[in-house]
C-alpha cells in the first residue's frame, strides 16, 4: 500500500525520471511543437501504463502495483530484451553476414561495447538458430527472397545435427543420464516440458530421451567444434544461456501484463 502520497503523483514522478523532460521541451531549443507534443505523448502514456496496476491489488508480486518497483521490473526486461538482441545480431554478423561484408571481431567488439573474447563467446547455437528464424520470417512476410545461408545454420533442438553428437547421446545413454527407444514410444510416454526428444542422426528408428538442460550442454559443445565465420574457431558462450547476466524475464503470466514492454 502506498502511503503518505497520491498515487497518481508518485506514478507521474516515476515517468519524469522513466522519459525526462528535455531542454527542448523548457523551450530553451528552437524545435517544433510537433517534437515537444511526441514527447509529452509518450510520457503520458508511460504514466497511463503505470495507473493501470492498483497498488491494493493481489498479484502475486514483492511489490503489488508500486509504481517505483514496477518500473525497475520493466527497465529490467527491456534490457534482457536488448541483450538478447545483441546476441542475436553477432551471430549474424559471425555466421551468416550478408553478401559481401566481412565483420572482424575488433568492429563488433567496439560496435557493442564488448571485449573481442566476449563477442567470440557471446553467442550460443540458440542465438544462431533465433537470428536465422527472425530473417527467414521477414523475408517471407515481405515478400523478399530468403539467402540459403539461413536454413544451413539452423540447428534443431528436436533431430540430432551430427555424428559426434549422436555418440555423445549414446554416452550419456550408458551413464544413465538420457533414454534411448523407438521415437513413437518415447514420445507416447508424454514427458513433462523439463525433457527433450532428440531424433538420432544416423536412423530414424532411434530417439534420444533427457533433460532440456542437459540438451543445451550438448548443443554448446555441437556449435564449438563447427567453424566460425571464414574457418575460424569458435568457443561456446561460457555463461549458462539460460541465466544471462542480467535479470530473468518474468513468467509469461506476469509479462503479459505488462502490455507494450518490448521495444
């Protein structure tokens, strides 16, 4: 419960610091009304989107509507947002740049504001995969032809992409640490979303059964012994993509809440 303050004033002092007001809009620039009206707007419906969360209602959250604490959860997915992005466009930049550019590691490094073993590293096989699908998506819904490049880095979580992967499930078979069995019957045992069902490589007799966590392991180590751009080397991302160095995304019944949050 918000105390001491009205909750429209606390909301509207929690968009003054979300969108700043600008010399501009103090009139101490010379620029159109039309810049100063765009700003207003967009500061106008930040505090619309803040008034629509009641400080008394039960949603399952530390903070239950406060404005203050609402707007860090929304900063703080729009940066994992944008950090997911940045992975997304090194590697493309790295593994399927357009015709006729060459990116070096030195300009992503300074584009991005990374390290050059950072940007090496950034990227997982999931990243790969998500740029190629936004491209093939976009072109298609313009009408655009689709480079062939897309489809050949596309790996799929749900068929097994090598011979050296295929051993490594094998492996894990004999440890105890994944299942192996016709596909019809894995699948007709109807696993949980913790497990994953992988499609050996060699036949389509034999699937594999094991953890989603496990699967994304393997995945790193499928996207480090393919080369990088040009031949180069390649290492896997060293954090678990699952936790960036940022905060988590919220539930999906909490960021749907949230309407407009996505840049």
């Amino acid at each position: 419960m918000i105390a001491n303050m009205d909750r429209r004033e606390l909301c509207a002092r929690v968009a003054d610091l979300a969108v700043p007001v600008d010399d501009h809009e103090l009139g101490k620039q010379e620029l159109g009304e039309a810049l100063i009206a765009e700003a207003d707007q967009e500061r106008a419906d930040y505090l619309e989107w803040l008034l629509l969360f009641d400080d008394d209602d039960e949603q399952g959250e530390a903070w239950d509507g406060d404005p203050v604490l609402l707007a860090l959860d929304r900063a703080s997915r729009q940066i994992n947002w944008l950090q997911n992005l940045i992975y997304r466009l090194v590697a493309y930049a790295r593994e399927i740049p357009p015709p006729g550019h060459t990116y070096t590691l030195e300009q992503l490094a300074a584009a991005a504001r990374m390290s050059v073993s950072g940007v090496r590293s950034c990227y997982t096989v999931g990243d790969i995969d998500a740029a190629a699908e936004n491209l093939v998506t976009g072109s298609n819904k313009r009408g655009a032809p689709a480079d062939r490049a897309w489809d050949r880095v596309r790996v799929t979580r749900w068929q097994c992409p090598s011979r050296a992967m295929e051993d490594a499930l094998d492996k894990l078979v004999a440890e105890g640490a994944a299942v192996a069995g016709p596909p019809e019957e894995l699948r007709a045992g109807k696993p949980d979303s913790q497990y994953a069902i992988v499609d050996a490589f060699s036949t389509t007799e034999r699937a594999y059964l094991l953890p989603n966590a496990t699967l994304t392991k393997l995945l790193g180590e499928e996207l480090s012994r393919r080369p990088g751009a040009q031949g180069r080397s390649r290492r896997p991302r060293r954090t678990d993509p699952d936790r960036l160095p940022l905060s988590k995304e919220k539930q999906p019944h909490r960021a749907a809440a949230h309407q407009g949050d996505t840049p």
